[in-house]
C-alpha cells in the first residue's frame, strides 16, 4: 500500500486524515468499541511556579512552541577518509505544531506492515543516497585524474 512520508506535517496531528476512523495500514473502518492499535509521538512543555523554580507539580502541557519529528537515521564513517561521518534520514512525522502526534491501526499486524514499509523505504532511501555518494566521488576522482592529466601535460610542454 502506498504512503506518502511523512504522514503528519505542520498542523496535521493524526493519521490517517479522514473524518471517519479508519486504519492507518489497511482503511478498515475502525469503531470506538474495538480494541486498536496506536502509535503516539510528542513532547510536552513544562511549566514552571512563577517564581521559576521546578517543583513536581509543575504543570506539562502541549504548546504551540512545540514541534512533533519521527525520523529514523542512518549514520556511518566515510569509507573514503574513515573519519568524516555522514548519514540519512526518512521523516514518518515532520514539524507536526504542538509537538503531540497519533497513527491509528485497527491491529498489530496493521502497524507492522506500518513499520515495515517505513524501514523498506529507508534502505531504499540509504541504497539511492550511497549510489549518488558514490557517483560524486568518482566524479571527483575523474576531475582530479583529468586535471592531473593536464598539468602533467603542460610541464611536459614547458620542459619543451
């Protein structure tokens, strides 16, 4: 089934975007007397007494202020220079306003298909990415050999 990542954005807190309540995955209609399948993300903001200081019953509230992100990386060492590191990432949720986020999934197996299709489009995304590293290095390295070339052409010629 295709999904368009990332699912939630900017004021979209649920998923799927639909009046009626269906799963994320598969569409079924879901009803409020049916056990589901939920995956939340968020952030609440503290606020503290007025005079500053955190105490326990510090009031945590969602804000504004807030932004909601789901990503998953992918980090590794240049194997060219073995120090630099570079990586990638595929957005399930980006920026969503309030920093609080839900996908509904009228099962498990619903919201393992879920996951599963997020990390498959990750490696997609991971080979496409390598694949264009690559590409720029040999490039590079062309561009090197070729003024290298060059140079050694024209002491040749100034040695003349």
């Amino acid at each position: 089934m295709p999904i368009e990542l990332p699912i939630m954005k900017g004021r979209s807190r649920s998923y799927p975007k639909s009046k009626k309540s269906a799963c994320g995955w598969c569409g079924e209609a879901i009803t409020h007397h049916q056990p589901i399948a939920e995956s939340f993300c968020g952030a609440l903001l503290r606020y503290t007494q007025s005079d500053g200081k955190k105490r326990r019953d510090d009031i945590f509230a969602e804000s504004a202020d807030m932004r909601a992100i789901w990503r998953i990386f992918w980090l590794e060492r240049d194997p060219v220079t073995k120090d630099t590191l570079f990586g990638f990432y595929l957005s399930i949720i980006e920026d969503v306003i309030g920093g609080q986020s839900c996908a509904t999934f009228c099962s498990p197996k619903c919201l393992r298909s879920f996951l599963n299709y997020c990390v498959d489009k990750f490696e997609e995304i991971i080979t496409k990415e390598r694949k264009a590293l690559c590409r720029k290095r040999k490039c590079d390295a062309a561009k090197r050999t070729k003024e290298g070339a060059k140079k050694e052409v024209s002491r040749k010629q100034n040695r003349l």
